[in-house]
C-alpha cells in the first residue's frame, strides 16, 4: 500500500510519545524511545577544548626541547674549558725532619717455652687429668699410662737379678774352696805331692777367682737392666716440664701410644708457657743501623688491646737474612699481659734516627724512565720530572738521598697523560695530610 493510502492514526505506535511537563524526568530505561537533548554549541565547546589541549602539548614540547638544547650547548662549553684548562692535582710539600722517623712493621708474639709432650713408654691411655687452658705447675701429672709389657720385663729384670747375686754367692763358694786347696797342696813338703798336682790346684783357683768376677758382672748387668726399666716405669706418669698453660690435648682414655716423636707418633700433649712473652718482628735491612742493637724502645699495639704496651729490644740475629733481606728482632714482655697470648699479630712500633734525607710519601714516586723520579711543581705551575735517589723505604713513605729540596711542591699519584713541563692546577685540598700522618711521633701514633 503506497504511504499515502495508509491509515492514519492519533498516536503513531512506533514514535514515542513526547515528555510531558507532569514527568519532565521520565526513567529513560521504563521509557526506552526517550530523545537525549544537548545544549545548543555543545560540539563546538568540544572542539575548542581539543585546540587548546593540542597547543598546550606542542608549546611544552618546544619548551623541553630548547631546555635540553641549551644544556648540550652548555655542557659542550664547559667540556671545551675543561679541557683546555690545566689539569688539576694533588700536591705535598717537601719539609725536614725536625725529629725521628717512625717506623711500624708487624709482628707475632710467641710462648716463652712451647714444647710438644710425647709418650716414652709405648702403652694404653690410663687416665688424663688436664686439659686444654689449664694452668699446670712443673712435675704435675698430667696422664698416666698402662703398660703391660713394660712391667712383665720389669719382673722378669728383677727375677735375673735375684739370680744373678744366687750365682754370685755359689762362685764365691767355689772360690774359696779352689783358694783353701791350693793353699794345702802349695805347702805340702816337696816329694809328698807333685809339682803337676800343685800347679793343677793353683789353675782351678785361678779358674774360680774368674768365675766369680764373672757373676759379679752379670750382677751388675742385670742391676743396669732393672734401673733401666725401673727409669721407664717413672715414664708411666706424663708430667708437665714447666709451669705453664695447656694449649692442646689429642689423647683420651683407651688411646694406644707409642714411645719416642718420630713422625708416625703422636703428641700427647701441647703446652707453652705464656710469661713472660717474645715479640718476633722482621726489620728491613734499611733501618739495621737504627734497629740493630740491644735497648731501642718500642711501642706494640694492637686492634682491641686496651693499652700500648711499652718494650725495648732484647736480642737481634745481628745477620741478614740473604733472600728475604731483613733481620730478626726479638722483644720481651715482661710484664703480664692479660689481652696477649702466644700467635697474634701485633704492631710494633720503632723511632729510627734522624738521618737528616728528606722524607715524601710513596705516592710522589714516578716510574717512567726506569729508575725513580718525582713530578716537581714550580712557581709557574708547571711540573718537572726529576730524577732521585732513595735512601729508605718503609713502604709509606721513603726518604731520598738526592733529587728535591725542602720546600718543593710534589705532585701526588700523577697521571700518565700529564707531561713534563706541562701546566697544572694545584687543588685547595690539604694534600700535606698524607705526609703528616706518616710524621706523627712514636707514643702518638696509636692514640
């Protein structure tokens, strides 16, 4: 039906009906044909906003982008100057010693007297009465072993002894008699016995006297056999040799040990006596002339000890040793110290003599050509190679013999892209600290 022949109607069922003043919000949803007005030039606001948010993001984008352009550029210039400009480093003055050099080297401290305690009698492990930190006094039983063997010769020593004196006893009979016949048959008037009958009785006297010097002697043979066996019965109980601390057991009760300290036996005991204590240290031969002789006073530290404990040298090797190149330096301690025992490492510290050579940290040395040199810093700022001789090195600083006068400006750790004769800038840093500190005197060093 063409659309101008349809019926019409009041109300078209497909159009919804529009909203009336009574119910100006109508639920959308019970009322789903509802139109959704807007205001006029809403679109029109919308595409204003879209504009000013494009430009506003394409305006801070130029922004950032001029800002890090002018950071390049400044950061282009400044590594240009820099470049350009002197290099900058650390320096230290060169002054005299007005006093000693101190010197500091390592040591370790050692017993008195450490020994190592074996069996002399091969046996079982009886009992053990001290253990590891005991304190024990010299001839204190510190074990005791069972030796079955040991006293089965005994006895049997003392059986042949018994034997040997019941011997002894019978040829001195025997003696006596041959001594008493002869003398019978020696006075008889000549005719009544024969010369061959009295020389006959003189040999079987002789014989005896023989036999029994005989027995006598394995008397004392077997008297030598039980003493020596008695000795080692002693050898039952191991006793301590010295007063002093047990620093190690490897023995309990049941253990098999064998007499002697051959390398297949094994110690009983470890022990040390901890007073007074040794100091060893190694002393270059550089300060042999300072450090060589008995009386020099030292400091010794170390980390936790509450005190520096005052000393002085002993005794030195007074040799060098040829591949190491020092000497050895013994320090006792008299005095008890509670914080030091036998094997720590310790600081000891020496004051050597003024040797009148001036004195530069091991950091101003250069090695470029083959032999030492120093960076020296002129007037101008401009660094010189110097050559110099060094007299002694400690290891932080050394003293030179020749090469620099006091009052020059060194160059510390100088970099290989810095040339002789080129310009420098000293910094404002107080670079001297380095050799003040290898200056400090001796009794303030561990402050």
């Amino acid at each position: 039906m063409p659309p101008s022949e349809r019926p019409t109607s009041s109300i078209d069922p497909i159009t919804p009906p529009p909203a009336t003043a009574a119910h100006p919000n109508a639920d959308p949803v019970a009322r789903p044909y509802a139109a959704t007005g807007y205001a006029a030039g809403t679109g029109r606001q919308l595409r204003l906003a879209a504009v000013t948010i494009a430009a506003i993001l394409v305006i801070a984008f130029f922004m950032m982008f001029l800002v890090k352009l002018h950071a390049a550029h400044r950061l282009a210039r400044a590594t240009s100057t820099a470049a350009g400009a002197p290099a900058l480093v650390d320096v230290v003055t060169v002054r005299s010693e007005a006093q000693g050099r101190p010197l500091t080297l390592p040591g370790e401290t050692a017993a008195w007297y450490e020994s190592l305690i074996y069996a002399r009698v091969s046996g079982y492990v009886g009992t053990w009465s001290a253990d590891i930190g005991d304190h024990v006094e010299m001839g204190q039983v510190l074990a005791t072993i069972d030796t079955p063997e040991l006293d089965a010769d005994f006895l049997a020593a003392k059986a042949k002894l018994s034997a040997a004196e019941a011997q002894v006893k019978v040829r001195g009979a025997e003696a006596a008699f041959a001594a008493s016949t002869y003398a019978r048959w020696r006075d008889s008037p000549r005719g009544v016995v024969s010369e061959q009958e009295r020389e006959d009785k003189k040999a079987g006297q002789a014989s005896s006297a023989a036999e029994l010097d005989s027995a006598r002697a394995q008397v004392k043979l077997a008297q030598a056999d039980v003493e020596r066996l008695a000795a080692f019965e002693k050898f039952k109980s191991v006793t301590a040799p010295y007063a002093g601390t047990i620093t190690e057991r490897r023995i309990d009760i049941g253990n098999l040990v064998a007499a002697g300290s051959s390398a297949s036996s094994t110690p009983l005991y470890r022990m040390a006596q901890d007073y007074p204590l040794r100091v060893f240290v190694n002393v270059p031969q550089s300060a042999a002339v300072d450090l060589m002789k008995v009386g020099v006073p030292v400091q010794i530290t170390m980390n936790g000890l509450a005190a520096r404990i005052p000393g002085s040298i002993t005794r030195t090797s007074a040799a060098i040793d040829p591949q190491a190149r020092t000497f050895r330096v013994e320090i006792d301690i008299a005095k008890r110290a509670q914080d030091l025992v036998p094997g720590m490492y310790v600081d000891v510290a020496f004051l050597l003599n003024n040797s009148g050579m001036l004195q530069v940290p091991a950091a101003a040395l250069v090695f470029r050509s083959g032999h030492p040199q120093v960076a020296v810093v002129d007037a101008a700022g401009s660094v010189h190679l110097v050559d110099v001789a060094i007299g002694r090195d400690d290891g932080n600083t050394v003293e030179l013999q020749s090469g620099v006068k006091s009052g020059e400006r060194l160059v510390l750790n100088l970099s290989s892209q810095i040339a002789d004769g080129q310009p420098v800038r000293v910094s404002q840093d107080a670079a001297s600290s380095t050799l003040a500190a290898a200056q400090v005197p001796l009794g303030q060093r561990s402050q």
